[in-house]
C-alpha cells in the first residue's frame, strides 16, 4: 500500500491511498517461478527414487531368471519371458558353449588318464624283460656269444621301448605346465623343410618311404624357428608312423601375398570323419591298439595346432581314398 498526502487549490489538505500492484505483480512472479522449480525439482527426485527402484528389481529379477537357467535344466524359453527374447537367445548361446567345452575337458580328462593307465600298464612289460634278460647275462657268465649277443639285443630294444613310454610322461607334464612363450625372427622355411626331410631319413629307410618337396625357396616367414620345428616334426612324425610301406610323402609349400601354405600328403588308412574331427584335441590317438610303431601320448597334433594357432595360422586335416594330408597356413607378416 502507498499513502499519497497533497492540497486542493481551495485549501483543503487530502490524504489517498493506493495498491502498489507494480511490486505486487513481481512478487506473485516470483513466487509462481520458485513454486515451479520447486515441483520440478520434487518431481524429478521422485521419479528418480521410482526409476532407480524399477531398474533395480529388473536387475535383480533377470540375475535371478539368469542364475536359475544356467544352474537349472530347463529350456530359456521356459525361464525368461517374451519381452526377455533377446536375453533368452544369447542366455541359450552362452550356455550351449559352456557345455560344449565341458563336454571336451571332460572327453580329455578321460583320454589323459586312460593313456597314464596304458604307460603305467605298458612300462611293466619292457622293464621285467630287461630285468628278466640282465639276470640272465649275469647269472650265466659263460653263455655261448651268439646267444649272449642276441640276449643283448632285445635288452636293447626293451630299454629303447621304456625309454620312449618314460619320455611321453614327461610329454604329458610338460604340456600340463608349460605355457608357449614364442620368440620370433626371421625363419627361411626352405631350409627347415629339407633339413627335416633329410633328418627323418633313417626312419624313412627302415620302412621303404621317401619325401619328395615341392616348394619355393622364398619362403621366408616371421616365426619361432624352434616352436615350428616342432609343428613339422610332430606332422611328419605323424605321416610317417600311419603310411603305408614303400610309398610317398608329399610335402607342398607355396606362398602368396597374404600367407605360406604348407600341406604334408600321405598315403594310409582313410581316417572316418568322425575320428578326424577330433585329431587335434588332446591325447586323442588314431591308434587305440597302441602299439610300438604308432604309440604316443597322443599330445604332437594338439600342440602343433596350439603353437601354429599362436602364429595367426590355421592347421587343417582331410583324410579320402587313402590320402590324409596335413595343411598349415602362416601369414607372410
């Protein structure tokens, strides 16, 4: 309110009073903006508070929708809701992996302690002939030498045997412990293919095989020269132990652009598909017989796989019409 105080020309003296609606109309504004700001401040906490709370029970209802299927044997569709597809789907992929590995831990827990089962068996055998033998040499001083050299001879071979069972032990742990740790450095693959050609001669000769290379001699890659010795090796190894008597292993090495590939052929048994399937996992052998030519610990393609897999390469096997060939892909850089 403003009181306004003046005289009438006649002389009379007049007080009026008025509304100061100036000042009126900023107060009411003001007090209409903080009244908004303040519902709007209220109305986004409560809201939060709401949300949050919402959020909150979906978590935990999926958590416990997700822990109920993964430990459960029930369908995803049987667990999660329509609106829930998307989780449902990928729960389902998830899970089927899961499985999937346990599943192949599970076949090489088996296969690892049947095999330690089959040495343990098979170390028996070689170690009481050598003893059986050696008694015999030393009880009988004046054996005849044929004899003698004879005796000698299979004492050799029994010793040679268990030293081969006592060094897959030492495969099985070695593989169990160590992690592949690769030193890499310019490697001419060329000269490591006919330097392990020419290695295996011997082997080769006893059974009537030979090795015939086709490859370039640019055939320079960066890798572990150790580590890919020991792909080839164990390759070779294996072409060798299942091929036929006096016939060929093909090894073909060509290089492109982009990679080196490798392809190791030989001539054997068809090997099923099925059984294919499985010739890189660990400790799986073709031969369950196990005998002397072909016995291992089943570990050589597995750790080729690994180490040419530590290389950005790729190691595949086909096995038709009595052909099995071995292909090894490494990238040029």
């Amino acid at each position: 309110m403003i009181e306004d105080q003046y005289t009438l020309p006649d002389g009379t003296w007049v007080e009026r009073t008025t509304f100061a609606w100036t000042d009126l109309k900023y107060f009411l504004l003001w007090t209409v903006i903080i009244t908004i700001i303040v519902v709007i401040i209220i109305v986004i906490v409560v809201a939060h508070f709401y949300a949050k709370k919402k959020v909150s029970k979906t978590i935990t209802s999926t958590s416990e929708m997700i822990h109920t299927y993964m430990n459960g044997s029930k369908e995803a569709t049987e667990v999660f809701p329509k609106q829930y597809s998307e989780i449902s789907a990928c729960m389902a992929q998830i899970k089927s992996t899961m499985q999937q590995h346990e599943h192949i831990l599970k076949e090489e827990g088996i296969r690892k302690n049947d095999l330690i089962t089959y040495l343990a068996h098979d170390l028996k055998t070689p170690l009481t002939s050598v003893i059986g033998y050696l008694s015999l040499l030393d009880e009988v001083p004046d054996m005849p030498q044929a004899q003698k050299e004879k005796y000698v001879h299979i004492t050799l071979d029994k010793a040679n045997r268990l030293e081969k069972l006592i060094n897959e032990f030492f495969e099985i742990t070695r593989y169990n412990l160590q992690q592949i740790i690769l030193e890499k450095e310019m490697v001419d693959l060329y000269y490591m293919l006919i330097q392990m050609s020419d290695e295996f001669y011997p082997i080769l000769a006893s059974h009537g095989n030979t090795i015939t290379l086709h490859a370039q001699e640019d055939l320079t890659v960066y890798a572990d020269p150790t580590k890919l010795a020991r792909v080839f090796n164990n390759i070779l190894k294996n072409a060798i132990a299942y091929s036929y008597p006096n016939t060929d292993i093909q090894i073909t090495a060509v290089k492109t652009e982009q990679e080196i590939r490798i392809s190791v052929c030989n001539h054997g048994k068809t090997i099923p598909q099925q059984r294919l399937e499985s010739i890189f996992e660990k400790f799986f052998r073709l031969d369950d017989a196990r005998t002397t030519n072909t016995g291992g610990a089943g570990l050589g393609l597995a750790i080729a796989k690994e180490i040419v897999t530590l290389h950005g390469g790729t190691i595949t096997a086909t096995s038709e019409n009595e052909l099995t060939t071995f292909c090894v892909t490494l990238p040029v850089s």
